[in-house]
C-alpha cells in the first residue's frame, strides 16, 4: 500500500497559478490551471492562452441553472 502523504522531492518546489472567473445570475464559473516552477517556461504561454480563452457562451433553451439542480455539471 502506498502511503498516503508523500514529501515533495525538493523542499523549494514552487507552483505558478493563472486563474479565471466569470458570472452568470450570480454564480462564479472558475477556471484555474497551474504548473511547477521549472515548467512554466514551456507550459505558462499554454495556460495563460486557455485561461484568457475562458468564457460562458449565451444560454440556450437547454440551459438549467444552478439554483435549479446544483449537482448538474453539463
């Protein structure tokens, strides 16, 4: 069995974090994306392009609020 917390290979590993919002008849809609410290280099243009990309698109008739069934997610 595996343990269930494990250490972090090296005591100064960092993340980067780029994050999202947007509201819809009071409800937050979040997207967060974040990568280690050495990878930003390559991954940080990426997330911060998909994260720049997010937004809610018009409601259709199918549209059902959160207020309405709050354990929908699609």
């Amino acid at each position: 069995m595996l343990p269930l917390l494990s250490q972090a290979p090296e005591p100064n590993l960092f993340r980067h974090n780029v994050a999202c919002t947007a509201e819809r008849d009071g409800f937050l809609y979040s997207l967060n994306a974040s990568t280690l410290s050495k990878q930003w280099e390559s991954m940080g243009p990426l997330l911060q392009k998909a994260v720049a990309s997010f937004h809610l698109l018009p409601p259709t008739e199918k549209y059902v609020p959160p207020y309405q069934d709050p354990w929908r997610f699609w």
